[in-house]
C-alpha cells in the first residue's frame, strides 16, 4: 500500500509540474506575440512619394514630393527621406529640399532637417536671379504657408550674401523677415 501511495503522489507532483510548465510556456508564447500599445512600428510606408495639396479656391497649393514615407502607428508623425516641398503662388514659387523631413498631421506641419535649401523658383526662363537660403532645420505650417527657423541661415541673392540667426517666411504676403544678428556682403560687379 506504501508504494501504491508514493506511486500516487509521485504522478500528481509530475501532473502539476507538467501544468506549471505549460502555464509558464503559454504565457511567455503571449508576450512574444502581443504588441505593445506604446510600441511604435511602421503601418504605411511608399517609395516616391508624392501629395497634392489643394487651396480653397481649387488650386494647387502646394506639393510634398519624397523619395521614401514611413509612417509610425500610434503616431501623427511620418518620416520622410529627401523631401521636395514646392510652395506654389501666382507670382512665384518656392523649392524646399532636405536631407530628413517629417509631416505632423495633427500640427499641420513639416519640418526640414539637415541640408536644407529654401530656392525661390523664377516662373519665366528669361529670368535666371533667384533668391537662395541655407540652413540646417526648417519648420513649415503648411495651413498657413508660414516656414521659420531659429537657426543660423546663409541667404545668396545675386552678388549679394546675408547671414542671420533665424528668419520666417511669410509664402502669403512674400514676406521673408531675418531675426536676429543680421550680417552680409555685397560684391561690387
């Protein structure tokens, strides 16, 4: 009866084992597939990019052209990898490129990081003077059309070159205003 007895307890002290095993090895088979709520991946991502936007009135207001979009889940963010932005008005249009950029959809924004260059576009071949500006991030409202930044910008126009720390560009109105600690150079022709 002994050994009936230890026999008994020895399958039921496996059993629960077994049990303990199993519970432990489920549980760790859900970590592994259960995805964080504060986990970020990519849900949307494109090569050649490209986004029209239109004005009230119809009209192209602006075009956002990158050469890859990723796009993270639990984010208003995308990132985006040499982005083009074309400002596009009557009179003129504005050429914005970078290295890096993002849109903030929740913001209406788009910020320029790392090698930007801001060129104003002349709309007839005969005219070849177009305003350029240097610097290295760029913040867009898109909604707006304003573009600042309060980093160093290096702005060439004809034979004439400005420095300053920071500027805003007012695409609406035409107006480009230089912050602070505004410096240049003009050679004469």
């Amino acid at each position: 009866m002994r050994i009936k007895s230890l026999v008994t307890l020895l399958i039921l002290i496996l059993v629960a084992l077994l049990i303990w095993w199993f519970q432990l090895d489920a549980e760790r088979t859900a970590k592994l597939l259960a995805i964080d709520e504060d986990e970020r991946f990519i849900d949307a991502y494109m090569r050649d990019f490209k986004l029209t936007a239109m004005n009230t009135d119809g009209k192209t207001d602006y075009t956002l052209r990158a050469r890859e979009f990723n796009h993270y889940s639990n984010s208003d963010i995308a990132l985006l990898e040499q982005p083009v932005l074309l400002f596009i008005q009557d009179d003129y249009h504005w050429r914005l490129s970078a290295d890096r950029g993002e849109i903030n959809d929740a913001h209406n924004q788009i910020v320029l990081q790392d090698n930007v260059v801001m060129q104003q576009i002349p709309l007839y071949e005969a005219d070849t003077d177009s305003l350029k500006l240097h610097t290295e991030r760029l913040e867009i409202d898109t909604g707006e059309q304003l573009a600042s930044t309060e980093l160093p910008v290096q702005i060439h126009y004809r034979k004439l070159t400005l420095e300053s720390r920071g500027m805003r560009l007012n695409n609406r109105n035409a107006q480009l205003e230089l912050l602070s600690n505004v410096s240049g150079v003009y050679v004469k022709p």
